[in-house]
C-alpha cells in the first residue's frame, strides 16, 4: 500500500489530515498507537499518504484475537510489537478479582504503561473517533494525558464517521481484518469488560479457549480468598458476564438514547487549514510537540503558520 496513490476526492477530510501530518512532521517522534483495527489502519495509511517519518507500535495484552495478530505481522510487519509483562489471566489472580469498567487494571497494564514513549519531544497519535462511543463525543482532537503528565494526544480522525473511514478502505483497497467480515464490529481484547454482555458471549463462543482461561484464572483468584457471591470460578464468570454488566445496562441505554438525538456531522465547527499547506516545504528539523500543537490550535492564517514552523 505504498507509494504514490491518484487520492478520490473525499470532500477534503482525507487531504486535510494528510496536510496536518505533514505540517506537525517536524516532532522529533511521531508515534501512533496501532491496535490493528480499521481505525489505525486507515490513520497508518494516511502517514504512508503523507510521506513523513513515523514509528507505529502495537501492545500486546495476552486477549488478543488470533486473527489479529496473524494480521497485524502480515500486512504490518514494521509495527513494533511491544510484548506484555503478565499475561491478563495471571494478572487477574495478582489483583484478586476481574477488571470491570471502574477499575480497568488491565487498560493501565497493556495501553497506557506500553506503547509510544513517555518523552516530551513525543507526540502520540491515536484512530480514536467520535463515531464508536457516545463518551468520545466530547473528545478533543489534541489532549494531554492525565495518568502521565506531558503525553500529548492528537487524533486526527477524530470527527469521521463510520461511512467516511470504509470509504477510505474500500477505495484505496486497504487490506483489513478479516473478523469485520464476520459481523464484528470492534476488534479489541477478548472478554473485555468494556463491552457488553452479549459482546462477550458471541467472542467467548469463537474463541472458547479464551473462556477457559478466564474460568481457570477464577478459579485460581479465589483460592485463599473469601468472597460473599463468589463460591466457584462459575460465579465469577457469571458476574463478569452479567452481574456487573446489568449495572451499566441501564447507564448505556440512557447514554446511547442522548447520542441518537444529536445529529453528527464530520468536521464541523473544526479548523480549517487552507490550501497552503500543500505549498509548504517537508523539512523535517526537530521542531518541538509544543510547537506542533500550537500549529493545530493556534494556525489560522499563513502567517501564523510560518512564524510557528520557523519556515
């Protein structure tokens, strides 16, 4: 998928990140979170689009689909793949009991510790869109993150809609993972507590072995411990699936009924970048993340622009 490609005209959201990525290239690391799904893949593509210099790096969590991985190592071989401390089961029986949406011990271990450099010259790059979840509606393109302070976020695809990406794949014939075309619609962990009950159960039924190892670190987590619900690793398992799911049941109803009401328009009330962008030199000299998030905030005209990037 490399190489110089005639871009259908798309409205501009595509020619708009590619400009954007070209413009804050002078990071001394630019560095995108790659978790294999369509979302990184299409944000990954738009880097090749771009012609800047970029690392992506992948964060194993032991939960992977099989399908993923097999994926991942085949149409992107030059993603570093970050391997896990523990895995999610043995992780389970070091904490004494499973990770829940309030408590996601295991996004801390797998997404947050690994992945892109906690550095200050390091501007980490995400797929993340507003699209996928009623919370990401009042994402902001640029963010900082609290759990490690001077982590600077950019998603640059953050106001696409689910037409615009597959557009964008299907056009350009960006190869993806197979386990869309099998009906699933978010290709993460195995099990993972964010997602729902009937989620869990369709994934637990594909890749039972993955149930196995849930019920066997349940089994293990309640040894020595003393639980009032929690007899069997049967217990366990049917909380994890339902019990603590059914408490935000009603949360997510309520949350999806908002997000239904409010009508959604990619790129709306964002800024526009102008046409002179395309004319700017690629030099790509070690400008800081300061400076780049300035250019994203601050460039409303070229003269800000060029003052910002020391052109």
């Amino acid at each position: 998928m490399r190489g110089q490609i005639n871009l259908p005209v798309y409205g501009d959201y595509v020619g708009r990140v590619i400009r954007e990525l070209r413009c804050i290239a002078g990071c001394q690391t630019m560095c995108l979170r790659f978790s294999g799904g369509k979302d990184s893949v299409v944000l990954k593509w738009l880097f090749e689009q771009a012609g800047i210099p970029y690392q992506a790096r992948f964060s194993r969590t032991s939960v992977d689909p099989p399908e993923l991985l097999r994926f991942i190592r085949k149409y992107h071989s030059d993603v570093i793949e970050e391997q896990p401390r523990i895995s999610m089961f043995h992780l389970i029986i070091k904490k004494g009991f499973p990770p829940t949406r309030v408590c996601r011990y295991c996004c801390s271990e797998y997404k947050e510790r690994n992945t892109c450099p906690k550095e200050k010259n390091v501007l980490t790059l995400t797929g993340v869109r507003k699209a996928e979840s009623p919370k990401r509606r009042n994402r902001s393109r640029v963010e900082t993150c609290q759990a490690f302070k001077g982590v600077t976020f950019f998603h640059p695809i953050l106001d696409w809609t689910d037409e615009q990406l597959w557009n964008v794949i299907d056009d350009n014939r960006i190869p993806y993972c197979e386990l869309y075309d099998e009906g699933f619609s978010r290709i993460g962990c195995v099990g993972c507590p964010l997602t729902s009950s009937k989620n869990i159960l369709r994934e637990f039924r594909r890749w039972p072995s993955f149930e196995k190892a849930y019920l066997w670190a349940f089994e293990r987590m309640l040894e020595g411990r003393q639980f009032d619900k929690w007899k069997t690793k049967y217990d366990v398992m049917d909380w994890y699936v339902y019990g603590v799911q059914e408490q935000y049941k009603k949360l997510d109803e309520e949350n999806d009924k908002l997000w239904k009401q409010n009508t959604f328009r990619a790129y709306e009330d964002e800024l526009y970048f102008g046409d002179y962008f395309d004319n700017l030199t690629h030099e790509y000299e070690n400008r800081d993340v300061n400076a780049a998030i300035q250019i994203l905030h601050n460039c409303h005209d070229k003269k800000d622009v060029l003052s910002l990037i020391h052109i």
